[in-house]
C-alpha cells in the first residue's frame, strides 16, 4: 500500500473526523500500521489472533469498547459511523471483524488505542519518539516488535505529505 495514499485518503481524514488529528497522531498511527502488517497483512501470520493493518487482537478490542469508549459516548458513537451497519450488535458495537474489512475503522481503533494512554505523544517527525511510543503503549515490553524495527518500516515519505 502507498504510504503518501494511505495518510493523505485515509488517516489523516478518519482522524480529523474524529477530532484526534495531529501530526504526531497521523505519524505514529502510520508507523504502527507499517510496523504491525507492513500494510499489507490482515490476519496475523502464524497463529496469532491480531487482525486487520493494525494487528489488534480481539482481547484488545473488547477491552478498548468496555473500558474506555463505554464511558466515552461520543467517541464511541463517532467511531460506530464509521462501521458497517451490518457489523453492529444489539448493543450497536461493531464486531471485530471490522478491523480487518473497514480501513477507516481500523485507523479509528488504533488512534483510540493510543488516546487512552496517559503519556502525551511525542513531536511529529520524532522518530526515536515514535518508535518507543509504539514499543511502550502498543507492542509493549512482552511484544516481539522492536524500537529498532519500527524505526526501519517507518514510511519517511510520510514526514513530509
């Protein structure tokens, strides 16, 4: 996938929409999908649960919907427009199944992901900054991925778009 594409059609306008946009968000919302599939893997290799570009699990999922976007009600409800209809339960929550078939969403859940975490975000074009971020609050110390790695799968292109 084109990194310049994928930023300019699809993060940066799913996270404006949202109202979580900044240049440091689009940027480590680009690394980590980079770093997770290399933007091309939708189910994790092996036999992993993560699913979709970002490779969040399930567990992840359901805990980021009970506890975080259930007592965000906005949020949730601007990230449930961004869902199939078809893909919403009786309690309208999307099914997981969406982070793999709604590019848009996935963006939405990885962005939450990051928003719940405590420690601000590091500068745009921070790429030290971005890359442990990421280890620290997504892949964590347990994760295989490494700051190193992130470093090198980083779209630089996407710096300056």
């Amino acid at each position: 996938m084109d990194a310049k594409q994928l930023t300019t059609l699809v993060v940066r306008p799913t996270l404006k929409q949202l109202g979580l946009h900044s240049k440091a968000a689009e940027q480590l919302v680009v690394g980590t999908i980079y770093q997770e599939s290399r933007a091309k893997y939708l189910k994790q290799l092996g036999s992993g649960p993560a699913l979709g570009v970002i490779q969040m699990e399930p567990a992840t999922y359901q805990d980021i919907w009970d506890n975080y976007l259930a007592y965000k009600r906005s949020l949730a409800n601007q990230i449930t427009e961004l869902a199939s209809m078809a893909s919403l339960d009786e309690d309208m929550r999307p099914d997981v199944s969406q982070l793999i078939t709604n590019l848009a969403f996935a963006v939405a859940m990885c962005r939450v992901h990051y928003r719940r975490k405590k420690p601000a975000l590091p500068k745009a074009g921070d790429l030290d900054g971005l890359a442990h971020y990421w280890k620290d609050h997504y892949n964590t110390h347990l994760g295989a991925g490494t700051v190193d790695e992130f470093k090198e799968n980083f779209p630089l292109e996407v710096l300056n778009c």
